[in-house]
C-alpha cells in the first residue's frame, strides 16, 4: 500500500493548476486534508471528496475518491478511476505513467493480475525506464504463470538497480518455478545480504532448498519465519510448508 502514496506530493501540483479556476476555495488544503483522511477514515475521505468535486475539486478530488475506495477496499472500482484519471489528466507522460501504475496495483489486490500486466505495459509504454514499473509488471507476469517475461523484466530492473532486494527475490521466485534453481538461490541469497532476516527472502529460499534435498535448511529457514514473523502471510506459507514435509508417506 506504500507503494500507492509516494505520489503525493507531485499530485498537489498538478491537480491544484487544474482546480486554479475557483479562487474561493483553497485547493491546497482541501487536497491535503482530503488525501490525509484517506488512511484512517476512507468513507469520510470519499464523501469529502465527491462535496470538494462538486465545487471545482476537479483531478485532486477524482484522485482522492480513488485512493478512498482503494483503502474502502474498492479495488476494482478505484482501479478504474485511476485509469481514468491518467487519461484525461493534463499532466507529462511519467505522471500519467505512475497514476496507470497505481491503477495496476489496485488491479492486483483486485485479483486480476492480466489487466494488471496490460496496465503495466500501457504505463512503461509511457515511462520505459521506470524500474519500479518493470518490477511491478514482472510481478504481475509471475502471477499469470509467464516466469520468463517475468525474469526478463526484473533482468532489465536489475541492470539499472542491481541493489532491489525486492527485485532479486521475485527474480529467485520466477527461476525456482523455472527449475533454474542454481540461479534461484544465487539471487535470493543476494537478497537476505542486501536485507538480512527478511522474511519472504527467508521462505523463498526454505523453499528452494527444499527442491535442492536440504530439508534440514528448508527446515530452519521456514521455522525462522514462523518465529519472527508470526500471523503473516509468510509465517502461514512456512507453518503449511513445515506441516507437509511432516507428513509421513501412508498417512493421511
């Protein structure tokens, strides 16, 4: 969800030149106290934005009923507004790229990681040396099964930020269901260098282990997740994986 705010400070400018026209209202500060509801009150947020839209809100009143319904857990109705909103927004061709980059991720907590992947290539169509548009695609690439398009774009990201542990560990993800397990652990191992104790690092890597024959490792890995980082996502997939490598053969 971080991912989806870093925006914010450029969208007060840009929105605020196309909401100038009405001199009684402070766009400035609508924006910003609409946009800061956002988090910790999204419907307040959303019916504060449509009243600001009402009154010449304009772009910066479409962004913050997006980014409401986003947190009102909305995807796919937040992902269309911000398609939308990187149409008609009169704005330079990276800004737009970034708000169809917002859109995607909405598309893949919406579960539709093949328009996401659409959005993406839209959006590096737009900004072809944004990295953090390749990483995101090749995210979305993993997620439709396409694991080489996925390495290819993540190869790309690499060679401009070869220090994203994040891009290396989704590269260690898409080779491992590549069978390219040699190459897997490589770069998950670069990962944990670059962020030592990372949980997701650490159950990818339990994972390839495993397909190795290091059960042992395997083992210590997943138990190391499940310790320090317990009840999330990662810690459930290492508990599932700890259980079926103690299941005996003839049991049920």
């Amino acid at each position: 969800m971080q991912k989806l705010l870093w925006l914010a400070g450029t969208l007060t400018t840009v929105f605020l030149v196309s909401t100038a026209r009405a001199e009684s209202i402070d766009h400035a500060r609508e924006y910003e106290s609409c946009m800061a509801l956002v988090e910790r009150a999204p419907k307040e947020a959303f019916d504060a934005a449509l009243a600001w839209r009402d009154v010449g809100g304009g772009d910066g009143a479409e962004h913050c009923l997006a980014k409401a319904l986003l947190w009102m857990k909305q995807y796919r109705e937040a992902a269309g507004r911000l398609e939308n909103l990187a149409q008609t927004v009169r704005a330079e061709a990276p800004f737009r790229a970034a708000l169809l980059g917002q859109a995607a991720q909405a598309w893949l907590l919406e579960g539709d990681a093949p328009r996401a992947e659409a959005v993406l290539t839209a959006a590096l169509e737009l900004a072809p040396e944004d990295t953090d548009l390749l990483i995101d695609r090749a995210r979305a690439r993993a997620e439709i099964g396409a694991y080489e398009d996925a390495v290819a774009d993540l190869d790309a990201a690499l060679a401009r930020a070869p220090e994203r542990a994040d891009a290396l560990l989704y590269r260690a993800s898409a080779r491992r269901y590549l069978d390219r397990l040699d190459e897997a652990r490589t770069d998950v191992e670069r990962a944990l260098t670059l962020a030592p104790g990372d949980s997701r690092a650490l159950l990818e890597r339990g994972n390839i282990r495993r397909l190795q024959g290091d059960n042992e490792g395997a083992r210590q890995d997943w138990l190391q997740v499940v310790k320090q980082a317990p009840g999330t996502t990662a810690a459930k997939h290492a508990q599932a994986n700890l259980a079926k490598m103690d299941v005996k053969p003839g049991n049920d």
